[in-house]
C-alpha cells in the first residue's frame, strides 16, 4: 500500500538546491496548509489543495519568490489565502509583510492564519490604498499591470505566465523550476520610470 507524500516532503524534494528550509519552516507552512485545507471547506480560497500540486503551485512557487527578495517592506497584493506572502515571512524573518486583501472573508481567513507572526500584518483594503514607501512589492495570479500600476515601491516580484512577462520591457525574468511557462519576474523603477533590474 503506499502512502501519500506530505507537504514537507514534497517540499524538500522540489526546493532542493534552491531554497533551504528548517524543520521548524516546514512545520509552519504545513500548519498553514491544514489550516487552509480547513477554511476551503467552507469557503472558496482555493481550487488547488491536493498535496503535491499545493507544494510546488502555492508553496514552492512562493519559497522561491521570497528567496529572492532583499530585507524590507513588502506588500503582498491580493494574498488571497496568503501566496507569495504567508511562505515568504516564514522564509525571510528579515522581512516585514503586509497581506493586502479587499476581501473580507479571505482577510479574516489571513489573520487567523499568520496570527503569532511577527513579520506579518492584514491590510484588508485595496492595493490602489496604500499610501506607505513599500522596498518591494510582491503578487501572485495577479494582472502585471495592475501590479506596476501601483507606485508605492522600488521593486516589484510578480510570479506570472511567461508570455504576459515577455510584455513588459524591463524586467529581470526567471523561469520556474516546474515547468509549464510560469515566470519570476522582478522590475525595478526609477525617478522617471521602469528600469532594468539589477
């Protein structure tokens, strides 16, 4: 009979050479996927909940953003049920996140899930709110557009489809490990616009 892999394990297996996790990381990010697996019972935060396909699209994908992120101020624009956000603060102590999500139930749902994490604050507002000087700012499944749109930050890191990051000009792209097209993409701007990222 065999036996289904559990997060950490995918985890481990998929992240290997590319992002280090401790054993008290893994425990934290399997609390948050139990809690997620409990919430989407009752509310729609997700479609993708079976292990593997959770480990590498939500977590794996997240881990790698936040693996690349310099320590500052990160806004997570439209956290949902907390991607890139929630992995990348237990990834990076030496970030703070603030989770911004216009959605109320799913808000609900992110202050429950990053409660006891000192790196991380709940906005539930919307990105085109945010007034503070943000280091970077960071989305998933999010338009690009919309994302660059918001100009409260030096840096963005945008996890997207490879032909919408070959739409924006200057931009340092980073195929994920997984396959299927799937992109990190850092921009950075100027006093006077986009330019190259470092």
């Amino acid at each position: 009979m065999s036996t289904s892999a559990s997060l950490g394990d995918v985890l481990s297996r998929e992240l290997s050479g590319l992002v280090e996790l401790t054993g008290p990381q893994i425990d934290e990010l399997t609390g948050h996927y139990n809690l997620l697996l409990t919430w989407n019972a009752r509310m729609s935060l997700t479609t993708v909940t079976g292990v593997e396909e959770a480990a590498v699209r939500h977590y794996c994908e997240s881990l790698f953003l936040g693996a690349r992120l310099t320590p500052g101020l990160v806004a997570d624009i439209g956290s949902g049920p907390g991607f890139p956000g929630i992995p990348a603060a237990i990834l990076r102590a030496d970030c703070h996140f603030d989770l911004v999500e216009s959605n109320q139930r799913k808000a609900v749902f992110l202050r429950e899930a990053s409660r006891g994490m000192p790196n991380v604050r709940v906005l539930a507002t919307r990105a085109e709110n945010l007034k503070a000087p943000y280091d970077w700012i960071a989305a998933r499944a999010v338009d690009p557009g919309v994302v660059l749109a918001l100009k409260v930050a030096r840096r963005y890191a945008m996890l997207i489809g490879a032909e919408d990051a070959a739409r924006i000009g200057r931009a340092e792209i980073t195929p994920l490990p997984w396959g299927d097209r799937r992109v990190l993409c850092v921009v950075s701007r100027g006093t006077d616009g986009l330019i190259p990222a470092p």
